[in-house]
C-alpha cells in the first residue's frame, strides 16, 4: 500500500508541474438573497461570500470570491424569478469562474414555485451543464440550502427538508458534482436567522465555514508544505479527514485521495501565511529586504551587517543606541490568527526586538532580568502583558516567538512554549512596526546585539 502512494504521489506531483499554473482563481457564488447578503449589515464585508473570500485568502491569496446573488432567484426556470433569467447569471458565465457554488432551492419551496417540482432535476442539471461547459471548466460544488427557521415569504422548511435536499443528492450523483450540507451545518443556528430565512453577518460566517477549507496545506502548522505534510495525507488516505481535504481546490471533495495530494504538490515548499520575512541577508545598503512581501524595510543609524555572522546565512548587529529597522505596515494584531519570530543574540533586559510604532512591544525583554515579555495585550482594565520566566539575554542564540490563536496568547524560546494566556481583543492599530526599538523609541529600548530571520505570518504556526 505504501509503495503504491509513494508511486501516486510522484505521479501527482509530475502531473502538477506539467500543468500551466493560473493566476488568479475566481469562486463564483450563485444563489439567492442569502448569498447575497440581503439585511445584513455591510454586506460587502458580511454576506457569505465575502467572508469565504476572506478564509480562502489565507489558503492562497490566487483565490478571490465573488458574489453573483440575486434576491428571491430560484433554481426552476418555470418559477417567479429564475436564476438563468437574471443578469447575473450571464455575468457568471462571462467571468469564467475556476469554482462555482450553487446554493438554490430556497425560493423553490414556495407553493407557487414548487408545482414545477417534476423539472428541478433537469432544471439542476441544465444550470450545471451551462457552467460545467465554460471554457475555464469550474469545479461545481453544490449547496443543500440552509434550514428555513420561520416558513416566510412562503418559503416551506418541510419542503426544503424532504423534497429539494433528497432531489439535490440525487442531482450530486447524477453529475458527479460536489455537496455541501449547509441544512445540517446551520441546523442549531436559527438565532443567527433573524426572520428566519436570512442569516445575519454570524450566521453568513457558518455559511462560509462550512463551505472554506479548514486548514491551508501547511498541515501540521510548521510553516512549511514538506514531506511531513505529504505524509499525513497517506496516514489519512481514504478517510473524510477535513484538515487534509483540500482538493479538489479549494473546497475538497470530504475523501482523501490523490486530488488532495495534487493540490498539495502544488504548494510544496512553499510557506503559507508567509507575509513578511526579513532575512537580513544584505551585505550593504539601508535596505533589509522582504522576501515574502513587498515590505521591503529601512535601516536606520550605523548597524553592522554581517554576512557570516546570522544564524540563517547572515544577520544585522544593532548598536544598542541609535540603530533600529523600520517597515511599513504588515498587520494589525486586533483582527485575526497571527506568528511572529526572529533569531536573536545578545541585547539587555528591557531591550526590544519588535514593536509596532505607537503601539505595544510585541517582543521585548523584562527590565529587570532579560526575560520574554510580550506587553501586546488587551484593551480591557485587567489585560496586562504576559511574561516568561525565560531569559534571552544571555548571548546566546534563540529564536522567540509570539503567537496569537483565537483568544490565546504564547511566547516561544527556541520552540518551546515559555508562558501562555488568554487575552481578549489586543489593541492594534495600522502602523509600521519596529525591528530592535521600542514602540515610542524609548531610550533603553534599543537592541544591543543580533537579530535574523524575522518572519510574520497571518495565522498560527507552530514553532
Ligand atoms: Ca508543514
Ligand atoms: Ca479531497
Ligand atoms: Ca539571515
């Protein structure tokens, strides 16, 4: 069995780099005003797709999602307001898409609508054909619509239920097109309904979630997509494991098989949520180099680059008085999943490494002893900021770390966790951040020493 996945793998990834990569990849979403976000607030920010096309950009920022939602559409060409009779459906088929999501049926379940039930499988079919046939050759994944919490507007949740779900497996099977169960995912949400049919800005997140990928390729949360990533998908080969399912892409497919491993081919080596990396590699200039951006940032005062002196190729030294790295803005610690490290070697208690401008130190060292400190904390009356009982400033090489997930905060010394909390809501704001200086440049705050390899990545990584 092993011998015959290493074959599949080596195949995948042959065929993988056979293929012309496309550039950007377009999700279209097809439905009704549920797609289209009708009553919720700031639906360009809110509706379902717009938040899907949020989570899909941390799997791979080539992926944009549009939002093709007609209010009242249905999927019967027969019924009061068909989807193929729409503007937006033409719109569909000129943009191209690489993935189409069908979420229809909701506004079928109308009595009215619903005395054409004998054409919603050809109906189906033909709305899937018309996409299936484009030149871009979408993947299809089609929705089971989400439960109607009140029968509104007409709309019947026993239609919903025994009818227009059974007839959308069947059509599933029937085009070998993909299903997404959004009536089991929101099924206990109905508070996030407020009349009962349209999900409010939570509600729309569900939808979202239940449709994104759950992880990026990045498996184990190292950083990178190697072998060790490869070789969970073979550990779970077979099974419906949603941390691996990520093909066919982006929406997965719930078995894990070769299209997951074809897909994560495609990301091999690559390192996701990478959105700034300053390896300090320069032999010259003012100038340190983002390697995974365009942040490329600028050194201020005399430090030292030193070529042979890093612990990854090379590093900067700081003097300790008036040297420091400034950067443009990167990201802001209130709003999502974040990591960030360096390597560092030398400095003196109540030194930084990395702060934001007018902000908090994110990573700095405790006054009196050289210990990890990280003072980005909460904006409530009893946040404060989390210490290590670690000390780096022993000049020697460590690589520091904080990271945030959801609400926990962790500071890492050489992958090792070194203290831990929960912290609601950090304060952050849209400034640049600081490489070996405090937040106000503090006298004192000033890095005296080495520092390399800083890396920031918009979600959790495990050190
Ligand atoms: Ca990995
Ligand atoms: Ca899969
Ligand atoms: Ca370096």
């Amino acid at each position: 069995m092993k011998k015959t996945i290493s074959l599949v793998m080596i195949l995948a990834i042959l065929f993988v780099l056979t293929v012309d990569m496309a550039n950007a990849k377009l999700v279209a979403c097809v439905g009704d005003s549920i797609t289209y976000g009708s009553g919720i607030s700031n639906r360009n920010y809110n509706s379902y797709p717009a938040q899907l096309d949020r989570m899909l950009q941390k799997f791979d920022n080539q992926w944009q999602v549009q939002n093709f939602g007609v209010s009242g559409a249905t999927l019967l060409r027969n019924a009061d307001k068909p989807y193929v009779q729409q503007s937006a459906y033409n719109q569909v088929l000129a943009a191209e898409p690489d993935a189409v999501i069908i979420k229809l049926g909701t506004n079928d379940s109308k009595p009215h609508n619903w005395i054409h039930k004998d054409d919603f499988i050809s109906d189906y079919i033909f709305l899937i054909d018309t996409f299936a046939e484009l030149p871009s050759k979408p993947k299809i994944w089609i929705c089971k619509p989400v439960p109607a919490f009140n029968d509104n507007f007409g709309i019947s949740n026993a239609v919903i239920k025994d009818e227009i779900i059974p007839l959308v497996s069947q059509i599933a099977e029937l085009k070998s097109a993909e299903v997404i169960d959004l009536y089991t995912a929101l099924s206990d949400a109905s508070a996030l309904f407020p009349d009962g049919i349209h999900p409010n800005a939570e509600g729309a997140k569900l939808i979202a979630e239940a449709i994104a990928p759950v992880s990026t390729p990045d498996f184990n949360g190292d950083g990178i997509v190697d072998a060790a990533d490869m070789s969970i998908i073979v550990d779970h080969w077979g099974e419906n494991y949603p941390l691996c399912d990520i093909g066919p892409a982006p929406f997965g497919d719930n078995i894990i098989d070769v299209q997951d491993l074809i897909v994560l081919a495609e990301y091999l080596f690559t390192e996701p949520g990478l959105i700034a990396y300053w390896k300090l590699d320069e032999t010259e200039g003012i100038v340190a180099k983002d390697s995974a951006g365009a942040n490329d940032a600028n050194i201020v005062g005399d430090p030292l680059w030193q070529p042979d002196g890093g612990m990854v190729d090379g590093a900067l030294q700081l003097d300790g008085v008036d040297d420091y790295v400034g950067t443009d803005f990167i990201l802001n610690p209130t709003e999502e999943s974040f990591s960030v490290f360096a390597w560092v070697k030398g400095g003196a208690a109540g030194q930084v490494v990395l702060s934001q401008a007018g902000g908090a130190n994110w990573l700095s060292t405790n006054p009196s002893d050289g210990n990890l400190i990280t003072e980005l904390k909460g904006t409530g009356r009893s946040a404060s900021p989390l210490q290590s009982q670690t000390i780096i400033t022993d000049d020697n090489w460590h690589r520091i770390g904080l990271v945030r997930d959801g609400s926990l905060r962790t500071l890492y010394v050489d992958s090792v966790a070194v203290a831990q909390d929960t912290q609601d809501g950090l304060g952050g704001l849209e400034n640049g951040l600081y490489i070996g200086i405090g937040n106000a440049m503090q006298p004192g705050t000033y890095w005296s020493g080495l520092i390399d390899d800083v890396r920031i990545y918009n979600r959790v990584v495990t050190p």
